[in-house]
C-alpha cells in the first residue's frame, strides 16, 4: 500500500475477505495512524512474514485508473528519483480524482 506523505516506504494491510480482488493502483481507504487516509493498492505483499496488519476499510474506485504500462512507469519514477510512489501516482491522476470521495 503506497499512502501519500513524507516517507519513501511503503505500507502492508490486508484485503478483508468480503472485498473482491483489487487492481494495482487502485484507490483504498485504510486507517493511517490516528486517522483515515486514501492509499493505492500496490498488489500482494512480496514477505511471507507479515505478522498482524490492518484491514483496508474500503475501496474508493470500482477499477484502476491506471493502465500497466502507467502504473510501472510511476513506480520507476518514484524509484529514480527516490520519491514517495503514492506522490508519484498521485501526480498521474487527472485533478478531478484527487479527491477522497469515490466517483460512481
């Protein structure tokens, strides 16, 4: 989970078992600390050795805004240049979708 801010790290949470499969850059809402954040879905955690995580509370979007090709490229943006990936993915999103709230 990539959650926008001043750390180059990335965050683990899981998918609670009634939502459906995410998509890689789709738009989250999880609980970041004391409070609830919009964050994107990076795909399936790489370690096995994750011990207790979050839930996601809910997804924002029905799809990804994202094609594959775009979602790499922010990645190795954020990678190069040493830069958050959510700030990276942020910035390829139209203003409109910006927002917290999900545009159904």
């Amino acid at each position: 989970m990539a959650v926008s801010g001043p750390l180059r790290k990335t965050f683990t949470y899981h998918v609670p078992t009634d939502m459906r499969q995410l998509l890689p850059g789709q738009r989250v809402l999880v609980e970041f600390g004391r409070s609830r954040t919009v964050g994107f879905y990076l795909g399936e955690p790489v370690s096995a050795e994750i011990l207790r995580t979050k839930p996601i509370l809910s997804v924002l979007d029905p799809d990804s805004f994202f094609s594959r090709e775009l979602f790499d490229l922010c990645l190795w943006v954020a990678d190069y240049y040493f830069a958050n990936p959510a700030d990276c993915l942020l910035c390829a999103l139209p203003t409109a979708l910006k927002s917290r709230r999900p545009l159904v």
